[in-house]
C-alpha cells in the first residue's frame, strides 16, 4: 500500500473552512473601507462643509468642488443605477428560477429512471464487486446539489452586483484626490466581489460534501457523482446571467452612443441622454453579475471534474480523504495567496499617475502567479501521496506527486500567458489597438476589418497553450490531469475577480462623474482607469474561456467513461455528422444573442429619438429625459430573449442523445468545445480592441486640444504686449 499523505484528515478538514472564513472575512473587511468614502457632504455646526485639514481646501481650490451639492448628485445617480440593476435581476431570476426548477424535475427523472425509481442498492458502475447506494437516492441528491450550484451562482453575482452599485460613486468621489485613491477604492471593490465568490463556493462545496458524506458513508463513487450536479447549477445560471446581462448592457450601450453621441454630438454619459441610466445599470448586470456568476460555473464545474475522477481513483477506492479533496486544498491555498497578494495593489504601492495603472495590475497577475505557484507546490507536498493511481479510460494509471504538481501548474502559468496575449490585443499602449484607431483615419468600414483580423490573430498563442497545458496534463495524469490544470488556471479567481470587476466600476464612475457635472479632469482620471478596465475585463474573459475549454474536456472525458464508449472515432458517420453540428451551434447560439442585441438596440434608438424630439428643453438640459422607460425596453427585451439561446445549449444534449445515441453525442461535445474556444476568444479581444481604440483616440484628441490651449495661454500675452507697443491706439 501506497504512503498516505502527509497532512492528516483532521487538518484538511480544519483548513479548507477556515481558508473560506478568511476569505469571507477579508471581503467584507475591503467592503468596510470602501464604505468609509461617504456619498453624503458632511457639515459642520455652522453649516458649511467639513473639512479634513489642507488637502481638502487644495482638493476644491484644484477641482472647483465648494459646491457639495456634486455629491448629492452622485448619490442620486447611483440610487438610479442601484435601483435600475436590482430590478433587473430580480425580474431575470423570477423567470430562470422557473426554468431551472423544470430543469432539475427532468434532472431527477433522467437519473432516478436509470433503474426505474429502484430504492434497492446496486453494483458500483467502476467497481462491480461493491454495493452503491440506489438510483433514486442518486437522482434526489443531484438534484439537491444542482439546486445549491444555482443559488450559489445567483447570489454570488447578486452580491457582485450590489457591491460594484455601492463603490461606483465613492469611486467617482474619491478621483477629485487622484488617481491612486480612485484605483484603490475601485480595486478594493472588485476585491469584495473576488474575496466573497471563491471563499463562498469553496465553504458551499464542502459543506454539500460532508452533509452528502453522512448518507453515502463509504460509497465514495456515487457522492462525487451527486456532488456533479453542484457544477451543472452553477454554469446553467451563468449562462442565463451572461446571456440576459450582455444583451442588456449592449442593447444600451449602442442606443446611447448612436443617438447621443453620433446623431446629437453630446458626451459620452451626458445626463440629457435618455439610455444612460440603463447604460450603466448594464455595466453592473452583464459585466458584473454575469462574469461573476461565469466564472463561478468554471470553477464549480472544474472542481466537481477533479473530484469525480478522484473517487473512481486509488484516492476514492480507499477513502484517503486529504488526497481526495485535493482540488478544494488547492483553491484554499489560492485564497491565501490571493489576499496577500491584494494588498500589494492596495496597501503597499500607490499609484500616482495614469501610466501606472496597467502596470499595477500586470504585477497583480505576475506576483498572484509566482506566489501560487510556490502554494500548489507546497499542498502538493503536504496534500498527496508520493505515488497513487488515476482511473484513465477503464484502467489505473501510476502518477506521482510531482507529476500532479506540474498538471496543475500548467495550468496556471496558461492562464498567465492566456492574460498577457489578452492584455497585449486589448491594451491601447500596444501596436495592436493602435493600429485599429489609426484605421479609423478612412473609415468604419476599414475599422471593422482591422478589428476583426485582431480578433482572429488574437486567438493563435492562447490556443497553443490550452493544448500544451492538455497534452502535458494529459500525458502526466489522464483525465484529472486535465481537471485539475483547469482549476489551477481559476486558482487566483479572487485577484482575477478583483481585476475584472474593477473595470465596470470604473467605467460607473466615468459614466457619473459626466452625469454629476465633475470637471474635465476629473473625467480624463476615471477614463483611464476605464481603458485599463477594458483591458482587465478582457484578461477576466480570458481566464473564463481557457478553464472552461480545460473543463469541458474534462467533463467530455467523464462522460465518454461512464458512457462505456471505448474510443470516439471520427470516421464513423454518427460521430462525424456530430462534430459538424456541434461546430455550429455556437455560431447558431451567437447568431440568436447577436440578434437579440440588434432588435432591443432599435427600440431603444427609436425611443431616444422620440425623446430627443418630443421632449421640450431636453437638449438645453432644462427638462429631464425619462429614464425608466430605456430602463423597460432593456429589461423586457433581455428577459423575452435569454430564453431561447439558454434553452439551445441545455436541451440539445438530451435531445441528440435520446434521438440519435451517445456516439453521436459525443461528436457534438467534442466540435461544439473545439468551435467555441475560437469564437469566443475572437469575439471578446475583438471587443475590448475597439472599445479601447475608441478610448484611445478620445484621449489623443483631448491631449491635442489641450496643447493647443495651452500655446494660446502661453502666446496671447506677448502676442498683445506686442501689440500694445506697435499700435499705441490699443491702449485706449
């Protein structure tokens, strides 16, 4: 018998719950100081505004802020946006919970009808020579962790979304002192939301494993069977999130800016433009909750791979718990490292100039790398035995400690490649992003072509570092491999979270500080924090696509075994025609969202129009447009339309495989996983480009403005001294 790891069971079970409590701690310790930037003016007795000491009079006598009333308007503002998001998902979980309560009935039907609702026990599938608990006992409690996945994914991006409305505005606040103090208070947001996801999926996740344990006892295989259900909730509702949220968000976004800024030639987020509440709300509900919720799904369904592979494993077999619950050590060991690691960006280093922000966040990914590396060693060490045996397609596969090591931290140094390409296509400091704004010098149409092609180049390294961390993943430790290097990519989801979050937040505050009236300075401040946010979000997608590719290969494996199916062979009809439909459905999935997006933007530029020429004052900013209704149209438009894309992705397995058999199915698995990567990454870099050459250009063209009136300021003087002298009748 193999040695037995060093870390005793009691230990493990210590660690992993107090590492989630830390986690939880941490975040609501970040939310506290977040919470200190008040939204309200304070006064003294006398009646006029409190001051802290003379950086506040050199704050007003810079930014013209003596007039407090700009804080009252930012807290109004973002009460509307508070207000707006809230009832979005409100209405938007009313309707995917009555989805996913039909969805966990067939759930419960399909794998209680396995046996016919048998209540008897049953020979184990992998090891026939043990007894299982029965089919129906399967079914209720993988209905039970689908349901948990769910809520858990819903409440993580409601909380995400509640916390980015609570820092948009204090972040805006905090930009009349600088940049730094704005980046902190952004970065420390986003942290909340990091902090709180990981911490609450890991507690949540070893909670339903040793409640589940108390009924399964010793049959370990079907406990991590049930415990697979936790994943399915989990990125089923961070599907409809992500869905619902990004044709909200993007259905505002291009009513706003053709209508406000094309047509009627007014700012970006100017308060006389009838989608600009909505605009934001989508801001927190796609890029926010529904990221949150994403991202989630990746890492509930890589640790729900890691463990069910595990279980049929030497680890499983004989019930060595540490080894066992290895992929929730090392998500533990993440939350660690994460928290120290946050405090570089907010305690350790201030940033004090503009260029400095991207910067700060590379060293977030590089140091969160290097720091989790050095983790994932040391609980490899600690956490496993030196030798033991991996299940691989029917067979026991010898591996060691080291080997598992290296699985997951090819994982994790893919995601850091994954991050740096990302940063590279969507930063407007690179060529390629440049290049795009400088295609916009003879039109929209040379634009798109370069913004496409960008897309596309983008996709070629992140492509070969999922498939050399799967090759090596694979080679070292089959299927588990393969898992566990997914999990080592979404090890750091709390720094990444923190930096994907921020950049909503700081696109909020950009967006308030133009509703508010804030000086234009103010404005260039929160707009680059903004362009780093594109950037960030990007790198957060990034990380969501390669975990989820390393995922779904994982999953396909489990499926594949327990299908008995020995080898997919492509040259067979009925899985070849499989891989050619499942190569479309992404295209059909995204054709179905990028309509959706188009017919909720017309009514949504027809319903800015009509106020623009219906409402008295409204360009004279005497009259307030009407809000609420951009705020419907996006809501109706959103709910009406996340349906039919959900239900494509849920219901075309049970359809194939019921019709057409498993052989079949693993076909459309297998081209749907392959086709989807590419789009996906395409799609996001190509966005974050144009979003950022966008910026890019803006920016140039106020540092323009800027020289010029500077040369006038510094010129008129002499130009009319000059004057004076030559023309003595000037100086009457």
């Amino acid at each position: 018998m193999a040695a037995a790891a060093i870390l005793p069971e009691l230990a493990t079970q210590v660690l992993i719950p107090v590492a989630a409590a830390v986690g939880i701690a941490f975040a609501v310790l970040q939310w506290v100081l977040v919470s200190k930037v008040r939204l309200t003016p304070e006064r003294r007795a006398d009646g006029g505004a409190a001051k802290a000491g003379p950086a506040d009079y050199l704050i007003e006598e810079e930014e013209g802020l003596n007039d407090h009333n700009v804080v009252v308007r930012c807290a109004e503002i973002q009460s509307a946006i508070s207000e707006g998001a809230t009832s979005f998902l409100f209405t938007e979980y009313k309707y995917v919970g009555l989805f996913m309560g039909i969805f966990a009935i067939l759930i419960f039907l399909f794998l209680g009808s396995v046996e016919g609702f048998s209540t008897r026990s049953q020979p184990c599938h992998y090891s026939k020579d043990k007894t299982c608990k029965p089919a129906l006992a399967n079914a209720i409690f993988s209905t039970i962790a689908f349901v948990l996945g769910a809520v858990t994914s819903l409440v993580s991006g409601f909380l995400g979304m509640k916390i980015a409305t609570y820092a948009n505005a204090r972040t805006t606040l905090e930009a009349r002192k600088g940049v730094g103090k704005a980046f902190i208070t952004a970065f420390r947001s986003g942290a909340v939301m990091g902090f709180l996801l990981a911490a609450s999926g890991l507690l949540v996740l070893y909670i339903a494993i040793n409640l589940f344990g108390i009924y399964y006892g010793d049959d370990w295989e079907g406990l991590f069977e049930a415990i697979t259900g936790y994943g399915l909730g989990g990125s089923s509702m961070a599907l409809f999130g992500r869905v619902g949220g990004g044709i909200y968000t993007k259905a505002a976004d291009v009513g706003a800016d053709l209508v406000g800024k094309v047509e009627r030639n007014i700012p970006e987020d100017d308060p006389r433009n009838p989608a600009v509440i909505a605009d934001n709300v989508g801001d927190n509900v796609g890029d926010i909750a529904g990221m949150g919720s994403d991202l989630f799904g990746s890492y509930a369904e890589s640790s729900c791979a890691a463990l069910v592979v595990a279980s049929i494993s030497s680890f499983g077999i004989n019930h060595e718990f540490t080894p066992m619950v290895y992929p929730l050590l090392v998500s533990s060991v993440g939350i660690v490292a994460c928290l120290i690691i946050t405090l570089f960006a907010t305690d350790f280093f201030e940033i004090k100039a503009v260029n400095e922000i991207e910067p700060a966040l590379k060293k977030q990914l590089i140091i969160s790398t290097v720091v989790m590396t050095i983790g994932i060693a040391l609980i490899s060490w600690l956490g496993l035995p030196y030798t033991f045996t991996i299940f691989n397609f029917g067979v026991q596969k010898t591996v060691h400690s080291w080997q598992l090591f290296l699985c997951v931290a090819v994982g994790l140094w893919a995601g850091l490649i994954i991050g740096f390409v990302t940063e590279y296509y969507t930063s407007n400091a690179y060529s390629p992003v440049q290049d795009v704004a400088d295609s916009c010098r003879t039109g929209a149409a040379t634009n798109v072509i370069f913004g496409l092609a960008l897309g596309y180049k983008s996709v070629i390294i992140p492509i070969f570092a999922i498939a050399f961390s799967i090759f090596l993943s694979f080679s070292l430790a089959a299927m588990y491999g393969v898992a566990v290097a997914a999990l080592g990519m979404l090890s750091t989801i709390a720094t990444g979270l923190a930096i994907d979050a921020y950049g909503p937040i700081s696109d909020n505050a950009g967006g308030i500080a133009e509703m508010a009236g804030m000086s234009h300075r103010i404005r260039e401040r929160t707009d680059a924090l903004d362009a780093a946010g594109n950037t960030t979000a990007a790198i957060g997608k990034g990380f969501a696509i390669g975990s989820a590719a390393l995922v779904s290969l994982a999953l396909f494996g489990a499926f594949v075994s327990r299908a008995a199916i020995s080898t997919v062979d492509v040259l067979t009809p009925k899985v070849f025609i499989g891989l050619i439909v499942g190569a479309m459905l992404p295209y059909w999935f995204s054709a179905m969202t990028m309509k959706s997006v188009g017919s909720a933007a017309l009514k949504m530029v027809e319903e800015v129009r009509r106020q623009f020429n219906t409402i008295p004052g409204l360009m004279e900013g005497t009259t307030k447009p009407d809000y609420a209704t951009c705020v419907k149209i996006s809501t109706d438009a959103s709910i009406k339309e996340m349906i039919p894309p959900g239900a494509l992705v849920m219901l075309t397995p049970l359809i194939v495989g019921i019709l057409f058999g498993v052989e079949t199915l693993s076909g459309v698995l297998a081209g749907a996983l392959v086709s989807g990567v590419q789009i996906a990454i395409s799609a996001s870099n190509t966005g974050g480009a144009w979003d950022n050459a966008k910026k890019y250009i803006e920016v140039k063209s106020h540092r323009i403005q800027r020289t010029i009136s500077s040369v006038q300021i510094c010129i008129l003087p002499y130009v009319k001294k000059t004057l004076l002298k030559e023309v003595p009748l000037l100086k009457e």
